[in-house]
C-alpha cells in the first residue's frame, strides 16, 4: 500500500444520510474494495493500488442545469486519474511518464441519480481505460501506459468532488468543484 496516502474530499452537497464519521470502510468479507463518503480531509492508510486494473466508481446526483466539476482524482506527482464532467460528458484523464490519455463517455449524462467512474484494464504493454455510466462502457481509450499510474513510493493524493491542485492534464483548471450531489466513491482492485 502507498506510504503517505492521504484523502481530502469537498462537494457542494453531500448526501445527508451518510454519517459525517462514515469515511473508509471496507464492507463485510471483502479486501479488495474500499467505499469512501463525505467527511472532510482524512488520512487513510490502505487503499487498493489497482496494479492489476481495477475500478473506481462515484455514485452521484447529476444536477438539473450545466453538471460540471472533478468527481475524484488519484494520484501524485508521478502520474494519475481522474474523472470528471464537462459539457454534460463524462471524462477520465489518466496520466504517466508516457502522456495523457482522455476518455470521453459518448453520450451525456442526465439528470438525477447515476453510478459513474473509470475501468482500467493492462493488456500487455497498453493500457485499456473505459469510461463507465451506470454499469456500461460508454467511452475508451487504449494507451502506452503502465499501472500503478502512480508511485507507490510517493505520498498519494485522492481528492473527491474537488481538484486540490494538481490537476491530471489541462482541460480543467483547480479547484473545479464538483456542482452535483456526491453519495460515495468505492474503489475495486
């Protein structure tokens, strides 16, 4: 697990059914899924390092008007992803020593509630990344990059409904906060 992980997470709303205490839990008979909700800044000791491809989904409330903003973004100076929405779109950027790869989902996201985020999948010396809305690739990519995206001997960052400041590419600009409703974020490794 990455030395020095630590969590900050910010949404204009956040599900008020959710304890404020309710953050890293690892649900009952599972080690390789880890759900974070709202509660602030954390520091959090284990995380999935997704070294073998996994998933990282964010169950959200898309706005009526113009959804915008970061749903989360993992990572450190090394590399990353993130998911985020802009135009309506989502889109995931993952970033490496090779480059920046963007996904863009193929359709719009509508209003109300939906489970977003990324795929990863390594595929010999590539890396295929998907797109997800509610169970379904709906946008890929495939690149000459490697998991872990991120150094796993490097302080690592996951930031939620906000961008702290280091931004994975320069389609968006800092803090670019998240203007839906953000219910959880899980990570499947």
């Amino acid at each position: 697990m990455p030395h020095g992980f630590e969590c900050r997470w910010r949404s204009a709303d956040f599900d008020p059914a959710t304890p404020d205490d309710a953050f890293a839990q690892k649900p009952a008979g599972s080690t390789e899924t880890t759900v974070f909700s709202p509660g602030g800044e954390h520091a959090v000791e284990t995380l999935p390092t997704l070294s073998g491809g996994g998933s990282i989904t964010a169950d959200i409330d898309v706005p009526e008007t113009d959804p915008r903003g970061l749903l989360f973004a993992l990572g450190n100076r090394c590399g990353g992803v993130a998911v985020y929405v802009i135009g309506s779109r989502l889109r995931v950027a993952v970033t490496t020593a090779s480059g920046t790869l963007h996904v863009r989902a193929d359709r719009i996201l509508t209003p109300g509630r939906h489970r977003v985020g990324c795929v990863l999948r390594p595929a010999g010396e590539n890396l295929h990344v998907g797109a997800m809305l509610d169970g379904a690739v709906v946008g890929g990519g495939r690149g000459e990059h490697r998991l872990p995206l991120a150094d796993p001997h490097e302080p690592t960052i996951l930031s939620v409904g906000y961008d702290c400041g280091l931004p994975l590419g320069t389609r968006y600009q800092p803090p670019f906060t998240w203007n839906g409703t953000l219910h959880r974020l899980s990570i499947d490794a």
